[in-house]
C-alpha cells in the first residue's frame, strides 16, 4: 500500500515535469521503435524485390506485356478467386469466431488448437486429398482449398477480439428490443470489424498468392499472376516478362490493401475490453444455431484431414502402420535425413522464426499503435504507410523474393545467400504481417487514457506497455506466437525457393517424398503429413493454455 | 503480485529452456570439429538429388574435400539461378542440370571447361555438342553428364492383362481412342516429365506432326493434370494410388519402384516412348576452388557414387560399366532407342511449343 502511494507521489511530480517536450520525446521514441521493422523489410524484402525487377524492367519489354489482354486477364482471374476464397473464409470463419470467443461448451478449447491444423498442410498433399473429394477440380474447389487454408485466421484473428468484447453493450441493445441480429449488426459487428478487416486482408493476400493450389486444382489450365510469375522467373527466365507481371501484382496488392486500409480506419476506435472469462457463457435459444454452423464448418475441415490420416495408414492390401515406421528412415533413398530429423529441422527453424517474427511484429505494432496516436498528420500517414508495407511480403510472389535473394544478399557479409539462418528470415517474413495483425487490433484497442493514469501515476514508458498494454494483449500475443510458429512449420513456398543446405523442413522433406514413386515413399510422405499435423496441434494446444494465468490478471 | 508474476516468468523461461535446442544458432551444420582440415567444396543441386552419407564420408576421408549440399528447386529453377548467380556463386560445382536447360547454361558461360578422365567410361555418349561455343576458353567439354533418366510411358499390366485387351506399345497406339482415353499426363507447361513427353511427340511426329498428334489425344480423352505426383500417384491404377487410369508418363525407372512381393513388377515402361533426359555436372566458372571442384566431378563419376544413383535418385549411371541393380535389370532397363531432340533446338522451340500446346490442350 505504501508502496503504491508513494510511486503514485512520485508519479505526481514527475508527470508535473511532463511538458512540451514530451512529444517530441514520444517521436524520438516511435522512430527507434520501428528502425528495426523498417530495416528488416528494407534488406528482406524491399532491396531484393527492387533488385530482380531491375533486372527484368528493360526497354518496351514490360509495357509490350501490359498491353497484352492475357496479362489483365491474369489479374482479373487472381483477384477474383482472391476475393471468393476470402468470402467464403470469412463466412465460414464468423460463426467459428463465436464459438472460440462467446461460447462456454466443453470442447471449444479443442476448436481453438485444431483449426490451426490446415494451415500447416503442404498444398500438394491437400490439393490431392480434394482432387480425390472433387475429381472434376475447377474454380470452385480452388475456392473451397483456399478457404480450408484460411478460415483459422478469419476465426482466431476475429475469436481474439470477440473474446474481449464488453458483453454489456450487446445485452443493452438486446434490452432495449433489438433483435440478436439487430444487436449482432449493430453493436458487436462494429467492434469487430477492425480484426475483421485485418484478417480478411490476410486472407486475401494468401490467396492471391496461393501457388500449389491453383496449379494443382486447376489442372494447369487455371492461371494466377502467382503461376505465371513463377513460370515465367523459374522454367523459363524471362525475367522481363516476370517483372512485368510482379509489377501487376504488387499493384493489385497495394490497391487491395488501401481499400482494406480506408475500410478498417474508419470503422476503428478503442473499444471496452473485457476479460474473457466474464463474456463467454453458455449458448441459449437461436445462438445454437450459431454453433451449429461452427460445428458445420469444422467438420468441413475434417473431411480432407481424415482422407490424409486414412492414405497414411493404407496399403496395397490393406491397412498398416508401414508409414509411421518408415519415419524413422529416410523413405527408399529418398531423403538425406529421416523423417524425424526432417520433424526436428522444421521446429528449429520455426522456433527461429517465430522469435524473429515476434520481435520485428510487436515492435512493429507498439509504433504504429503510437503513430496512430500521434497529432501530426505526417506522423499518422508514416505510420499507415509503415502499415501497408509491413504487409506487402504476403501479396508479393515467393520466387521474386527468393531470386531477388541470389542477387543481392551476397554484398553482405558472409553471404547470407546459403546461410542456414536465410531460411527462418525468409519464413519471419511471412510471419511478421500476420504477428502484426493479430496484435494491433487488441493494441489498438486499449483505451489510452488507461496508458495515460498509468503514466500520470509516474509509470516510465516501458512500464506503462508492460502493465497496461501486455496483459490486455497477452492471448493475442500468445495467439500470434502460436500462429506465427505454426505458419512458419508449413511454409514451403518461401523455403522453397532458397538455396537451402541439407536439412530439409517436414514440408519439404514431404514433397520430395510425392514425387517419388515407390508406395513407401507416398506412405512415409502421407505418414509425415500426420506427424506435421499432430506437431502443429501439440504447438498449438501448448501455447494456447500458457496464456491462461495472464488472463485472468484483469 | 510479484510472486505470481515471477511465476509466470519461470513458466515461460522453462519453455525457453526446453525449446532452446530448437534454434539452428549455434547448431551448425552437423559437421564434425574433428573435420576442420577437410577443404568444403558447395555442390549446388536439385531437390531431388540424394546420396548415402556413408558415400559422402569416404569421400572425405579419401580426398579431404567435404561436399556440402546445397539444393536449388527443380532443374529449371536450378538453372537459372546459376546464370542469375553466376558472377558470385553459390556453389563451386553443379550437378543436375539437365538436357532441356543445359543450352542456356552454357551460352552463358556459367561453367569452366573441365573434361575428368572418367568421362570417357560412358559419359562420353551423352555429349553435348559445346564445340560452337567459344565463350570462356571454349577448349573442351564443359558439362559432364551424369546420370541419364529417360521419361517413357508407363502402363499397369495387370489391368490389360486382365482385361484381355492388347497393350499399347508406340505413339501411334496412344493416339488410338481405346488408348488415348486411358491415359493421363502431367502438363508439359508445369511439369519437367510432361515436357519432356511433349519434347517425345515432337521428335517422333515432327514440326508438323505434333499439334495434331496432341489434337488426337485430347479427342480421345487423354487427362492431362498439373504434376507428376497427381498423374502417378493419384490417377495411375499401377501404383499405390490405385487410380483409374492405367497408361501414365512417368520414367523409364518407376518400374523398378512397383515390384511386387512374388518380385514381378506390376507396371512396365513402354520403351518406344521414351524421350532421353541426361542430367549433367560441371565447375562452375566462377569458383575460387577451381581444383577441389574438379575432384568433386571426378568424385561424381567415380563407381562408388555412379552405384547409387539407381536406388537413390531413381535414374541411371552415365558410366557403361555399373551395373543396374537385379531388379533394375529385370522391371527398368534403360531404354536403347530414346527420342531426343537437339538441346539448342529445344531451347529455341520450348516457349513456343508450350504456348502452343496450351492454346490446343487448355484453350
């Protein structure tokens, strides 16, 4: 007690002394924060990029390709399918949003752990286990593919935030007659739309990025700006045609997230946090509906999950475990490491990753929550801008970075180019927007004037975002963690368009496998699938029960 | 307060500890300390080049060079990033390129002349033609091939024989309605087996003759699917899969892959269809160990490597006194007639081939 009064006293005279240079302070400060965010991108992504266009944009050659009909066709055709697959993400993602966030059933924690179970999949294996469900393919299954990959961001991004919505607001409107779906449009929809904006443009980057699935569904004969990119850059190095397609492609992303960008500022203000624990209860009356479709929607998911799991336990002449056991060698000669080590490779570098990813995104996020703050508009512009680029690594093609990569890193020292560290960097980068933007709507969130009483009672910066900022933002810092380290276990994209050495991630080592003939190596590969997704759930369930004494602090 | 907070903070400290032996920082490469005198030498590679570490190791013991593995994507991405790379490389070897890429490799200057005294022990036979190349010295071979690794037709004999129906045996059968609505390829626009089939029709039906031999196909009903792995593990009857189609292209060695537990294999290569692609090694011209990487190519043509290939990359040794193994012999043998077309022909006419194709197959 004593104790309190006396930091409150000193707190008292030092806010005293607060005068008009603390603003400038504050500037000095939200600069430092993001050089690192802004370093990691400029050498990570932006040189690279610049670099491999450079390369590629000669005389006549880029504006020959912008005039072809085929290249906007190209466009069109990745927007759209872009734009349905995170429709059908977000619709599908909403009512299991609720679930995690609103819902008290014995369960529900299980919901949470396996949605992230997808997303680490390597496409090849999921895009043959809905070739089999669908044989005809076709755009809607390209569609439904990209959805299954993505409903865990739209359901966990919008669940965290959900989950500290003040219920009171809803149960007013309620009272005062709105219908629940008057109260749900009116009041919680509102609140929700930042995570909802921030999500959906996630999913939206993923999927007009999405590679395997779009060759593999679409039978060759659907093309993505992503395909033809790497087409064009790999088989044939036609850089010139490469770079006039990347420059499509960044243009689209950037147009996409300035919209998403308007959409999500307008609709953003602080809303009243609450603890978890006081919003969750059990469902009542139409809102069984509501789980029900959650219930629907994961039980979709299960579908090509359990068609992996069954290939991994068949046999020519029935069932066995031969898969499994195979994990402890290395398939008919097919890999340089067993299936194990291979296990071991993919969670040290995504351990590595995640660590990267989280310092850069929290950093990241702390600065913009403050340049969003800030008085000046060119402060408030910097950091939107800081925003919008932080992003651009999901909306950018892997094999422009990873080319841009060969011809660039090698001016640092010790030429990161084949460094084993590359990988985990490359795979940060993926990670980084995401850790971004789980944390900054739960960061932006926060009422400020609860960081001004902790300042006014003499709290130093650090202390202020350590009492006030980290215990509000914890789940969806744990949440970013665990989803950033799960990302970082199936990326294969990224990873595989590096010089890696020999030590290749489960992602890698399975697709090696799949295109190897031999049924050992197809059961080792599917066998391997499983072992990445039980890895990811044991991730998953672990991280996500580490934040439950943070929680209740409040 | 403070007791619950530390707790936390020993709470996550202890996850630190236990997943500390999660990062590569420090971990190295698993290379041994005791091996610090060993000169490395960095082969850049496909991903699906694989070798028994025990053969890596006599090597090193032998010669002192320690050959780090560096894999680049497929062959094309393999290639190219060596012409992208090629002021500064990567690597001081490469092994893996192959036919269809090894044209833009070389009028690129991306390998130094280097002819191993083993290349005459069959490599010999898959020499590229580099002599109207005089780029940097232009005094010799500059790529040695390897491995050779024919991509043919493969079919599922058990399903004609129990049909009692004729198996196909040429292009011309494929081209037959019976036969052309059995099989499935992988497209020749995202896949290296499916050009190479492609690369086959143009050499067996000429200039001229494959868009309609391709026209014949598509009437016919032949699938065509994006990968490799859709059209042989998913879509073919013969393998574990146990798709519905029995007539695939695959490679001459997936055979060997499919023999049963009485030893009979179920599938079988139609040798007639096969287009020849040769996988080839060189030093790079930019390396700074110019001698060590010459011991590697040595090292790749030597019979303790060339031994290998067979079960661990599924191809076939350059060298002409390795011996398949027996049931290499039996299920997989190597083609003796394959198409094969030019490799500056087919730099030339690949974009265009491909162009063409999809506006037949895909428009």
């Amino acid at each position: 007690m004593d104790r309190t009064v006396a930091r409150a006293v000193r707190g008292l005279s030092r806010g005293g002394r607060r005068g008009p240079g603390a603003g400038r302070a504050r500037g000095a400060g939200v600069v430092a924060l993001a050089a690192l965010p802004i370093a990691f991108l400029g050498v990570l992504f932006a040189w690279p990029v610049v670099a491999i266009l450079r390369l590629g944009v000669t005389d006549g050659e880029v504006s020959r390709a912008l005039a072809q009909a085929q290249t906007w066709d190209l466009a069109a055709f990745t927007l759209g399918q872009a734009a349905a697959s995170t429709a059908v993400a977000v619709l599908a993602g909403m009512p299991v949003a609720f679930l995690l966030a609103r819902v008290r059933l014995r369960g529900a924690g299980w919901v949470r752990t396996f949605l992230l179970v997808p997303f680490v999949l390597p496409t090849v294996v999921v895009g043959l286990a809905f070739k089999a469900l669908w044989p005809g393919g076709g755009v809607a299954t390209i569609v439904l593919a990209n959805a299954f990959f993505n409903v865990a961001v739209v359901a966990r991004t919008v669940g965290g935030l959900w989950a500290h919505l003040d219920r009171r607001a809803e149960d007013a409107a309620r009272s005062l007659g709105a219908s629940p779906w008057q109260a749900f449009r009116t009041v919680t929809l509102p609140a929700l739309a930042p995570a909802l904006a921030s999500s959906a443009a996630v999913v939206f980057l993923f999927c007009s990025t999405s590679f395997g699935v779009v060759l593999m569904l679409g039978g060759g004969r659907y093309r993505t700006l992503e395909t033809e990119i790497y087409l064009r850059t790999v088989e044939l190095l036609d850089l010139s045609g490469a770079a006039a397609l990347s420059l499509v492609q960044l243009a689209a992303v950037v147009l996409a997230l300035v919209v998403g960008g308007v959409a999500r500022r307008r609709r953003e203000r602080a809303a009243p946090l609450r603890a978890p624990v006081t919003t969750a209860r059990r469902p009542a009356g139409r809102e069984w509906w509501v789980v029900g479709a959650a219930l629907t929607v994961v039980a979709g998911l299960l579908v090509p999950i359990l068609a992996l799991v069954v290939r991994s336990l068949s046999t020519r002449d029935g069932w066995g475990f031969d898969g499994y056991r195979a994990l402890a060698g290395s398939g008919d000669g097919a890999l340089s490491v067993t299936g194990w080590e291979a296990a071991l490779n993919s969670l040290r570098t995504a351990f590595d990753a995640t660590v990267l990813a989280m310092i850069v995104g929290v950093l990241a996020a702390v600065a913009l929550v403050a340049a969003g703050r800030a008085r000046g508009r060119a402060a408030r512009l910097a950091g939107e801008t800081l925003d919008a680029a932080l992003m651009l690594p999901l909306g950018v093609s892997a094999v422009t970075v990873g080319f841009g990569y060969l011809v660039t890193l090698d001016a640092l020292p010790g030429d990161l180019r084949t460094s084993p560290m590359l990988v985990p960097l490359a795979q940060a980068l993926v990670v980084v927007p995401l850790v971004i933007r789980m944390v900054l709507p739960v960061l932006r969130s926060v009422d400020d004037r609860l960081r001004q009483a902790a300042a006014t009672l003499g709290a130093a910066p650090v202390r202020v975002w350590w009492t006030v900022d980290v215990p509000l933002a914890a789940r969806s810092l744990a949440a970013a963690a665990a989803f950033g380290y799960v990302v970082a276990l199936g990326e294969f994209g990224a990873t595989s368009f590096l010089a890696r050495p020999e030590a290749p991630t489960l992602p890698v080592a399975i697709n090696e496998l799949i295109s190897r003939p031999g049924e050992l190596n197809t059961q080792l590969a599917y066998a391997a699938c499983t072992l990445l997704m039980l890895v990811t759930a044991g991730v998953a369930a672990v991280i996500d029960r580490l934040r439950a004494p943070h929680v209740g602090e409040f | 307060m403070l007791p619950r907070r530390l707790s936390q903070l020993t709470a996550v400290t202890v996850t630190g500890l236990f997943t500390a032996g999660c990062t590569l920082i420090g971990g190295g490469d698993g290379g041994d300390d005791d091996a610090s005198s060993a000169t490395t030498v960095t082969l850049a590679t496909h991903d699906s080049f694989a070798v028994p570490q025990r053969v890596l190791d006599d090597f090193e013991s032998r010669s002192g060079i320690r050959v780090e593995v560096l894999n680049q994507g497929d062959a094309g991405a393999l290639a190219n990033k060596l012409v992208l790379t090629k002021a500064n490389p990567v690597a001081d070897v490469a092994y893996g390129i192959d036919s269809t890429f090894a044209s833009r490799t070389l009028a690129e200057n991306v390998f130094a002349p280097y002819a191993p005294p083993a290349a005459t022990e069959g490599p010999q036979r898959y020499a590229l033609d580099d002599a109207g190349d005089h780029g940097s010295g232009g005094d010799g071979a500059r790529l040695t091939a390897v491995d050779v690794g024919d991509v043919c037709v493969n079919i599922d004999t058990e399903w004609f024989a129990s049909r009692d129906m004729p198996a196909p045996r040429t292009f011309a059968d494929l081209a037959r309605p019976q036969y052309s609505e059995l099989l499935v390829t992988p497209s020749p626009a995202t896949s290296s087996p499916g050009l190479a089939f492609l690369l086959a029709t143009v050499a067996d039906r000429g200039e001229d003759g494959w868009q309609d031999y391709w026209r014949k196909l598509k009437e016919g009903g032949a699938q065509v699917v994006s990968g490799w792995s859709e059209a042989y593990t998913q879509e073919f009857s013969g393998s574990s899969g146990n798709g519905p189609r029995p007539i695939v292209v695959s490679y001459a060695s997936s055979p060997a892959a499919e023999i049963g537990d009485d030893g009979t294999p179920r599938t079988e290569a139609l040798l007639e269809t096969c287009y020849r692609q040769v996988e080839y090694a060189g030093v790079l011209s930019g390396t700074d160990r110019p001698d060590e990487a010459r011991r590697v190519v040595d090292f790749l043509l030597s019979p303790e490597f060339q031994r290998t290939v067979p079960e661990n990359m599924y191809v076939y040794p350059a060298r002409s006194d390795i011996e398949l193994p027996g049931s290499w012999q039996r299920a997989a043998p190597l083609p003796d007639d394959p198409a094969q077309l030019p490799a500056d022909e087919v730099s030339e006419g690949r974009e265009q081939w491909i162009e063409q194709w999809r506006a037949l197959y895909e428009g």
